[in-house]
C-alpha cells in the first residue's frame, strides 16, 4: 500500500513538472514570436523612416534665380545645393542659376543633392587662333566668328592686299595664342595693297620675247 501511494505521488510530481514546462517552453516560444513580430514591425518602419518612404520633395525652378536665394530655398525643402560648373550669359546677372540637375519638377528625397551652373561675373577667355600673318583676312575673321569674339571694321594699312598683320584689342596690340575675353571686340589689321593684282600685270616669257621680237641691231665691220 505505501509503495502504491509512493508511486502515485511521484508520477503527480512528474505530471505537474510536466505540466510545468510545457507551460514554460510555450511562453518562451509565444515570447519569442511576439518579439520576432515586433523587431520585423521595428526595422520596416524605420526603414520607411530612414528612407522617408512615401515622402517627395518637388525641385522647383531655380533658372536664373541668385545663389544666395537658391540656397535658402532648398535648405527649406530639406535639400542641398552644389556648384558643379560655371557659364556665361550676358543677359543674367552674376552668380544666377544657369542649370540645375535635377531639374525643376522632379521628384527627390529629403537631403538630397542639387547641381547647379552658375553666371560666370564675366565671360571666358579664350586663346587668339594662329592668323596674325598667317592668314588672309576671309580665314581671320571665320576663324574668331567660330569661336565667339566680335569683329570690328579691319583697320588697312600698307602691305599685301586682304593679309592680315595684326590684331588690336582696347588699342592694344595682341599676340598669337594670347588669351582674350569675348566682351572685348576685336579689330584686324589688315594690307590694303601697295601694288596692283598680279594678274593685272603682263608678264612675258623671255623666250616668247626673243621669238616675237625684231634684233634691229646692225653689225658693222671694218672696211
């Protein structure tokens, strides 16, 4: 009878601690599960968070706005101006927009970049192609139109008709190769011609002219 009892009290005990940790293991594993839910449910939003999900800032216009005002409106969107490159309009004024990437109207996110060209305060200078006393005036003046600079009346001087010997800037006399800005006009010294055209003169072939000529020269001989 007491070994019965015995083994009835032990086999409760082992059914409770039984009892017991399966209790416990299903607590741990719900705990577990809760806190896997709520760690993917953490990392989603701050992804959308960290990656401002869903959240579009427009570039606006900024084409001929100043920097300064540029700047000032971008930080209040959020964004960041960079200068990327410099151009020349004469008709806007200095340190204006020229271009931006993005463009104006495109979407972007928060902190994002915003490239922009600015209005160099004068125009660039370039270097003077090789034509003082190279070449005629025709090639002068298409050579220097193609690269941008203004050209006034040549100033003639004596020398080969249509050569040109020089170049003058503000009065100054300028180089091969010397740099120049676009705003400044430019002025060809060029030959006027000292003489006719070649063509207008007959040359005669020394041959031509001892077949066609008469020798009225006479030798006389001693009597």
């Amino acid at each position: 009878m007491q070994n019965t009892a015995s083994k009835r009290e032990n086999m409760n005990i082992k059914e409770s601690l039984g009892k017991v940790f399966d209790r416990y293991v299903v607590i741990n594993l719900s705990a577990m599960l809760i806190v896997g839910i709520l760690l993917c449910i953490g990392v989603a939003f701050g992804l959308d968070v960290y990656t401002h999900h869903g959240e579009n800032i427009v570039v606006p216009n900024l084409k001929g706005v100043s920097y300064d005002k540029a700047a000032q409106q971008l930080e209040a969107l959020g964004l960041t101006i960079e200068v990327n490159d410099s151009g020349y309009n004469k008709s806007m004024p200095a340190s204006a927009i020229l271009l931006h990437t993005p463009g104006a109207g495109q979407k972007v996110k928060e902190g994002h970049i915003i490239y922009v060209t600015v209005n160099s305060p004068s125009s660039p200078a370039f270097a003077l192609p090789d034509v003082i006393d190279n070449s005629s005036v025709r090639e002068a003046e298409a050579k220097l139109n193609a690269i941008g600079f203004r050209l006034t009346q040549p100033q003639l001087v004596d020398g080969e008709k249509d050569w040109v010997y020089g170049i003058l800037s503000g009065g100054r006399r300028l180089a091969n190769g010397e740099r120049i800005s676009l705003d400044h006009p430019l002025t060809l010294i060029v030959g006027k011609g000292t003489i006719e055209d070649m063509e207008d003169i007959d040359m005669v072939d020394a041959d031509e002219m001892q077949e066609g000529t008469v020798d009225d020269f006479e030798e006389i001989k001693e009597p």
